[in-house]
C-alpha cells in the first residue's frame, strides 16, 4: 500500500493475526469479520515485504464457513508475499468440503475419538435400555448400595507456583509500540527505535534491536537480552540502566548484555560459554 498503512488499521493491528508453527505460519481468523481481517492481513504483508517469504500456510476460520470468494482472496494475499497456504482448519460444517474443493488440506479444531473410545457407544446403549427398565419396575435408575461413610484425611494444601510463560512475536516492531509481558519475549524481526520490550524474564531478538528493552522487570538481576545485532537505545535490568554509546562495527555480532560486578555489560554470544547459565530462560 503506499504511502504505509491506513492508520486505522495501524491501530486495530492485532499480535496474533499471524502465528509461528512447526510446519510454518498460521493465519487467525477466528471470530473475526474477514473483510477487516483480510484488509489487516493485506496490509501486514505489504507492511514486510519479502519477510514470510518461502513460509507455508495454515488458516485458521474456527467456527466461520468462509466462502470459496474468501479463499480465493486469502490466497491471493499470501500469493502476493510469496507465501503457499496448505490447509483449512476450524469447526464450521462446511469447511472440510470446501478445503476439498479447493484442493488443500483440512484440520479440525474437534478432538478425535481414540478406538477404545468408540467402542464405549455400544455399552452407553446397553446402559440406556437398563435405566429405561429400572424406571418402569419403579426403581431407581442407578444402584445405590449402602455404604458406612469413612472419614478421609484432610488434604495438605500446597502453593503451586507457575514458571513464567514465553512471548513469542513474528513481526517488526516500529516506533510507538510495546510489548510487555510476564515471562520471556522473543522478537523473530526488528525493534526499531522508539519501540519498547518489557519483559520480567529474558528478551531475545532474532533482528536487530534498536528500541528500549527492559529484562528482569521485576527485580531478576539474572535475566539477560540477546540480540543477533545490539544496538539500543536504552536498556534496563532489574534496576540497572544503561544506554548503548559504543562505535558500531560494520559487521553486526550475536551479543548478550547482563549484570556483573553491579552494572550491565555487553558480551558476544561466544564469550558466554564460560559464564553459568542464568536468567528465566534456564527455567
């Protein structure tokens, strides 16, 4: 689109429109009108030219029956970044037909009854027809048998703590936006400058970060930011801050920066072999 994108599309812009598979990318548009997620996802693609290039694609309509018109166009919009869809997947009636129809593959959000499974249907018949008798003799549907209470011991309640999760997004971040999450982020793209990641874990970046980051939210001085090429603007851990002054090579390095000694300092990726490995992404 030129001229960039629509700014009301800028600001409807969800993280989770585009997914990272195994296998590749899946498209989500479950629960959304599709002519506004399609528009979205037009304007994401042209947004990052060549970025999914070669990826294969899974899209996602969840309880939607999208129309052959609908696949035609989604397919022309990945055509156009040079992305393949694969495969339908979701809940409607009509969606494996028309995944048939159009020669692609089908995955249903419904979960597959094992054999043994199946094989329960019989005996829930069988069940049915001698709750039916009992009825009829007036009796009750199911046998009670007398049984002396036992007292059970109390159960020892016990705190459970959940690890922290992981954040994964697959685009650029430009100027103006944020990601802040509780656990671990990792950027697949670029964080421009005047973009900022907040994260109470480690961040990673496979692009080049050029924004704010912020690890160890929460006071963990042991988490760490990796970056394929580090060049930040600012960056924080814990309660550390540190602004990035150095000459930049012509060559970007892997680097990690972490607290030693009371303050942050850079190193290259290979120079963390003999360090000991720290940080929410150790967990």
């Amino acid at each position: 689109m030129a001229g960039g994108m629509d700014p009301t599309l800028r600001a409807k812009r969800s993280v989770t429109l585009l997914r990272g598979r195994r296998d590749g990318l899946e498209v989500a548009l479950s629960g959304r009108a599709l002519d506004e997620a399609f528009a979205e996802l037009e304007a994401r693609l042209a947004d990052q030219p060549g970025f999914y290039r070669g990826c294969a694609a899974v899209a996602n309509f969840g309880e939607t029956d999208p129309r052959p018109e609908d696949v035609a166009r989604l397919r022309a919009a990945l055509a156009a970044a040079d992305v393949t869809l694969n495969a339908l997947a979701g809940s409607a009636p009509g969606l494996a037909a028309l995944a048939a129809s159009e020669g692609l593959a089908f995955e249903t959000d419904a979960p597959a009854l094992s054999e043994s499974a199946r094989s329960l249907v019989a005996d829930f018949a069988g069940a049915r027809n001698d709750i039916a008798q009992r009825r009829k003799r007036g009796e009750a549907s199911v046998r009670r048998p007398k049984a002396e209470p036992k007292p059970h011991p109390a159960t020892e309640l016990r705190l459970v703590e959940t690890p922290p999760g992981t954040l994964y997004h697959c685009a650029t971040l430009r100027g103006g936006q944020t990601l802040h999450h509780a656990g671990n982020i990792v950027v697949v793209g670029d964080v421009n400058p005047g973009a900022e990641l907040v994260a109470t874990g480690d961040i990673l970046v496979f692009g080049r970060l050029a924004g704010i980051a912020h690890a160890g939210a929460r006071g963990d001085e042991s988490a760490r930011i990796y970056a394929l090429d580090l060049a930040p603007t600012q960056l924080r851990i814990a309660t550390h801050i540190a602004a990035d002054e150095r000459a930049k090579p012509l060559s970007a390095l892997p680097e990690a920066a972490l607290v030693r000694q009371g303050q942050i300092v850079v190193l290259p990726l290979d120079a963390l072999g003999g360090l000991p490995a720290t940080g929410a992404s150790s967990a």
